[in-house]
C-alpha cells in the first residue's frame, strides 16, 4: 500500500493523484483530518483514514507492515516535531517498508528558522530504525506567485534578499518525485538536495512578472524591518511575518541557490522554469 499523510493539501493532492496514475486506486491510502475532503478518493477506490497528529492514537491502524509512506511536513509551526513523531513512531510500530518524508534544501546546515523543525525531524526518522528517503525540498515556485496580480498592479515586488538566488520547482515538480521515491526502488537510505533546473534573483523575477504582463514591474529591496511592517499592513500575523526576513537573510547568503540534479533525475524531465509559472500564474 502506499500511503500519504496531509494528502488534502496543495502538495499532497498532487502526490495522490500522481499515485493514481501509477497505481490501481485500492493500492493507494491517505491519511487525513477532514473525510470530506477526501470522499472524492474514497469514491475511486481509494482507503481514507481520518487521524489528527495531535492525537497519536488516532494513527492506530493507519499504516501497516510493507506499506510506503510518504510523511508531509506539517504547516503548524512550533508543533511540527511531535506531530512528525507521532507518525514516525505509527509507522514503526506498523513496520512499513519505506518512509520518505518532504525535509527542506541542506537541513543539518540550513540557518533559517524553519529549517530547525524538519532537522529535527531527519533526526528523529534516522533513530527510528525505519527504511527512509529524505526528500529535501527547495522552496516552491508557488510561494512567490500567490501575490503575482498584486505585484503586476502594484508595479512592484518587495523583499530583503539582495541579489540572492533561489533554485525554486513548481509543487508539480516536487510531487512527482515523491510519486517517484514511492514506487521505485533502491532509495532507502537515500538523501535527495531537490531544486530548480535554474536559480533566479528577485529582480530577475521582477523581470518575468514584467515580461508575461507587459507591465512595468521592478524589485524594491528593503530593509528586514520594512519588510515585515508592509506584511503586517497586508494581514499577516507578525509572528508569521518575521519568518520572511529570516528566510531571505538565508537567500542572500546562498542556502536555497542551485545545489545539483536531483529534482531533474527523480521526476525524469526538465523542472518547471520560472517563466512558465509566472505565465500560469497570471494566465497569460
């Protein structure tokens, strides 16, 4: 069986339907908060079992002896760590085969602030005792698009990166190699650096921006405190908002630049270039 927890998020929803074009659907589990959000599934043959990572003996019965599992992260901050455990240790006990689990780029070495929890995490899989891929994830695409018609409106993107690069994939990109870890063979053991074909720096997404809507868009690079200040003013919780500072210190300094091939080798084809997103993004 192969089994994804959070498979009713943006990323599980397209490992599971990776799944599904790989595998007859009775092979394929999820493991979620909200039914509902997965009848869809249920109804193509597709075994659900509603379970909250806040309560480890909910995860009875979810997974069981030869099962592949893919753990994706949780996006409660602070909590993830337990959270993470209380699978990790499911699993365990359940015996799987393989547990693969969505880490971030260079996590014994990443100095960001979120990073903390998914090396942790690592930490806490490799004393398991369970077969493991690690799936390290560079930062998605996505995270910079979801402000794409604001920013062309605007004419203008902020941030406090310089001209740090970021190697960025599209979640596609990053879904189909887990499809990829899960239903192949040899990767236990195995650690995966997973980023973009190209890095790019926030003027040069600026640039795209510019480029798919025929508007003037330029990159205003401001201070760490400017920064959260016009974030707070956009709606964001303060706490929340200081993670981006944080994030793009990190940039700057190189962490989430270009690594290597993985990503490319996994999923067997190029990544998603960022102007092909950007065009998406603004259906252009």
């Amino acid at each position: 069986m192969y089994v994804v927890t959070g498979a009713t998020g943006q990323l599980g929803r397209l490992v599971v339907e990776g799944l599904l074009a790989a595998v007859p659907a009775e092979r394929v589990a999820v493991v979620v908060r909200d039914a509902a959000r997965a009848a869809d599934w249920a109804d193509r043959g597709v075994r659900v079992h509603v379970a909250d990572y806040d309560a480890p003996e909910t995860l009875a019965g979810a997974f069981g002896a030869g099962d592949r599992v893919l753990l994706i992260s949780g996006n409660q901050i602070g909590s993830r760590v337990a959270q993470h455990g209380a699978v990790i240790d499911a699993a365990a006990a359940a015996g799987v085969a393989l547990l693969a689990y969505t880490s971030v780029l260079a996590a014994p070495t990443a100095t960001f602030r979120i990073a903390e929890e998914h090396r942790a995490t690592e930490e806490l899989l490799r004393a398991s005792g369970l077969p493991f891929a690690l799936l390290r994830n560079g930062w998605y695409t996505e995270n910079y698009l979801a402000a794409a018609a604001a920013n062309v409106a605007s004419g203008e993107v902020f941030g406090s990166s310089g001209e740090g690069r970021v190697a960025s994939a599209a979640r596609r990109d990053y879904a189909d190699a887990a499809v990829a870890v899960l239903t192949g063979e040899g990767h236990e053991g195995r650690v995966y650096e997973l980023n973009g074909d190209a890095d790019w720096s926030m003027a040069e997404f600026a640039a795209e921006l510019a480029a798919a809507s025929g508007s003037p868009v330029a990159y205003l690079d401001v201070a760490p405190q400017e920064q959260v200040r016009r974030l707070v003013a956009a709606g964001l919780p303060e706490g929340f908002a200081g993670l981006f500072p944080d994030t793009d210190a990190a940039i700057a300094r190189g962490e989430l630049a270009r690594r290597g091939d993985d990503l490319g080798r996994l999923i067997g084809r190029p990544t998603v270039p960022l102007a092909e997103s950007v065009r998406a993004a603004l259906g252009v």
